[in-house]
C-alpha cells in the first residue's frame, strides 16, 4: 500500500464558511453586566431595612446677651397689676354705656351712667325742705330780736317798780325760748343741707368713672339691665359695667420648680419669648420671687418686668422665659461651668426612672443616659448625656434597641 504524505491543502483555511460577527464577545459581556446588575438590584430592594424614626439634632442652650448664658427657663404668662372689673356702688338700671372693646379711657372719664330719676326726685324733696326750713328761720329771727327788746325794756323798769316781777319773768322766758327757737331752725338748716348733700352724692353715683386710666379690655352689661355692686337676683343682676387693664402694669408671672429657684435672684436679667412671636427676643429683668410656696405643684411663683412696653404685648398671652446669668456674680460663674444643650422634649424618655435618649450613628441608635435640669412645653434642658450636634431620635417607639439598625424619616 501506498502512504502518501498528508496534504497541505489541509492546513488551508476554508473562506467559503460564514464568518463570525464582530463585536459578539463584547454581547456576552453585556449580558453579564446587566445579569449582575438586576441582581444588585434585587438585594437592594430585598435587603432587610431599619426602623423609620425622626429626629433631630442637639442643640446649645444660648443666652441673651453678650457673654451671658441661660442658667434656666420657664414658661409662664403675661399678666397686669393693675386691672379691675369697673362696678357701681348702687343698684340701678343701666341707661347708657359710653365706652367698647378696645377703647382708651382717662382716670375720671364716664364710661356709664345708671337711671337717675329716683335720685333726683330725692334730691328735688330735700331742696324743698331746706328752702322751707331757710324760711321758718328768717321768720323766728324777728321774735328773737322783739323779745330781747322786751325784755331789756322790762329790766330798766323793774328797778323803778313800774312793772311786776312777774311780768319780768314771762319777758325774760319768751326772749329764751324764741332763741332756743332759733338755735333749732339753724339745726334744721344744716340737717337739711347735709340731705341735699347726701341726695347730690346719691345722683352723682348713678354715674360710672373709670378709677385710672387704661384700656377696656370686656364690655359686661348693656343698657336696660340691672347693675349691682354685689352678686343680687340670680343672672339678670349685672355686677360690671367693664373690665379695665392699666397696659402699662404689664408683667410676667412664671412658676418656677422649687428644685431651680436657688438659680434666681432679685434683678436678674431675664430673656422672654411671646408664643405669638417666637423670633422676638424681649429684655426683661426679676422684680421678685414670692416667698411663699405651692405645695400642691412645687413651684414658686416669680414675677418679671419688661425694660420696655410694647403694644404688640397683651395680657394672658402665654411666654417662655430664660434666666440669664450675672456673669459678676462668683455663685453664677460656679452654675455656669456646665454647658446647657436643649433637644426637643419628645427626645427624652424615662425608662425605669432615668431619663434616657436614642442617637442615631451611622444609621443605628444607641441608648444614652440624659440628665434634664429644666424643661417646658417644647424642649428639655440637658447638662449632661449629650454633645451639640449629634443626632437623637424623636418619639422613639417602645421596641427600639441598642445598636438597631434606623432609616431617618424625617430631621430638624
């Protein structure tokens, strides 16, 4: 048998076959990406998520002024020294109502009159009897002046005997009894003067003053109803006509905890906040501490002026206060070597007695230990647990744990 050797057309390349596409390894490579993608994805959404929370973040404590710091803060209420529910001192009907809401009144100024009439028929009756009264005296003058005469004219006889003693006596007896007649007219006189005085009195309350200059803050009776100075015939007797406030009485009055009041003192500057106008910052300083307490709230009361009086300031509003420090003071600068931090008063929960808060670090919380030296309606004054700045959770639900992982919802 014959071998031949292998041909070289072997080894040739075929170009009759189809070629392969260009680009088809970098489909394949496509495909991987996007497999590995979709399955990124998939653990993305898949994967377990933490607890929605909200938070907020600590904040520093300031004071008021330069170099002062906040050594502790209440809530209280604007109040007046001043303000009286303006009345009469009889009992009448009311005829006319000279003022309103809102309105501005002088010290003596009529804000009402009552009806009158009873009082002026009054008044008429005891005119009349001192004008009659003036009239019997100027009619007994004369017989005084007739019977001294007489008399003196029967002395100068007597010693001659021209006229009997008897005659004397009856002279010298009517000469005193028309002055004794007299003396008694004039009595009547001032009896009737004092009535005319007393009638003019009872006129003149029949119209309503206000007691000192203010501001009519209510409007309690109308014209028709009785009006009476005490609490008479069930609810159809008025006992107000208004209610007026001296606006420039106005101060605050703040309950402050027993365990705080050793950190305020006699002309303290104070920093006060309105509700109504929470941007504006109002010097105010202490004008006394009561010294007495509520046992019932532990508190003692506090009153606050303001260093100056504006209208947008009206009573019962309610205010927050700040007691500054006196930073000359040795006692204060010892209060002060803490620093205050405030976080809002839904931070801080009391978990078997202590205070304790939730911050959030690289997305888990961690349970924390808080001391609360004030608090109010809004926030809570912290002196230790916490560093300005960091993050703690609002509201924190019951089921929270140390080292949970969180999803912030929502921060302020």
């Amino acid at each position: 048998m014959d071998s031949k050797p292998p041909s070289l057309d072997a080894l040739r390349i075929d170009r009759s076959q189809t070629p392969l596409k260009a680009g088809s390894g970098r489909g394949w490579w496509a495909l991987l990406i996007l497999l590995l993608l979709a399955g990124a994805g998939a653990w993305w959404f898949m994967r377990p998520k933490g607890i929605s929370v909200k938070t907020a973040t600590v904040q520093v404590q300031s004071g008021g002024g330069s170099g002062s710091k906040t050594l502790l803060n209440a809530s209280g209420y604007v109040t007046t020294r001043l303000d009286a529910t303006v009345s009469s001192k009889i009992t009448g009907k009311v005829l006319e109502i000279l003022v309103e809401e809102g309105m501005k009144v002088e010290k003596g100024q009529i804000v009402a009159k009552l009806d009158a009439s009873n009082a002026e028929a009054g008044l008429h009756l005891a005119e009349a009897q001192l004008a009659s009264a003036k009239l019997n005296l100027a009619e007994t003058e004369p017989m005084v002046k007739y019977t001294e005469v007489e008399m003196k004219r029967l002395t100068a006889l007597e010693s001659t005997r021209a006229v009997s003693n008897s005659e004397l006596t009856r002279a010298q007896a009517e000469a005193r009894t028309q002055l004794a007649k007299l003396e008694h007219m004039r009595a009547e006189i001032t009896v009737a003067e004092r009535q005319v005085d007393d009638w003019k009195q009872q006129v003149d309350d029949t119209i309503i003053r206000a007691p000192f200059s203010g501001v009519v803050t209510t409007k309690d009776s109308q014209p028709g109803e009785m009006i009476s100075p005490m609490s008479a015939g069930g609810g159809f007797t008025r006992t107000g006509i208004c209610t007026l406030v001296d606006m420039a009485s106005l101060e605050i009055e703040v309950d402050v905890g027993e365990s705080f009041i050793n950190r305020v003192k006699a002309n303290q500057p104070v920093e006060a906040t309105l509700d109504a106008y929470p941007e504006w910052k109002i010097p105010c300083k202490v004008i006394a501490i009561i010294p007495t307490a509520d046992r019932q709230k532990a508190t003692v009361k506090v009153r606050v002026a303001f260093e100056k009086l504006d209208p947008r300031i009206l009573p019962q509003m309610g205010v927050k206060v700040a007691f500054q420090s006196d930073e000359t003071a040795e006692a204060t600068e010892a209060a002060l070597t803490k620093l205050a931090l405030s976080v809002p008063k839904e931070a801080v929960r009391n978990d078997n007695g202590k205070d304790v808060a939730w911050v959030v670090r690289d997305g888990k919380v961690e349970r924390r230990a808080v001391t609360v030296s004030n608090s109010n309606s809004t926030e809570a004054i912290l002196t230790a647990g916490l560093s300005s700045g960091e993050i703690v959770v609002l509201d924190p639900p019951p089921t929270l744990t140390d080292g949970a992982a969180v999803t912030v919802e929502n921060s302020r």
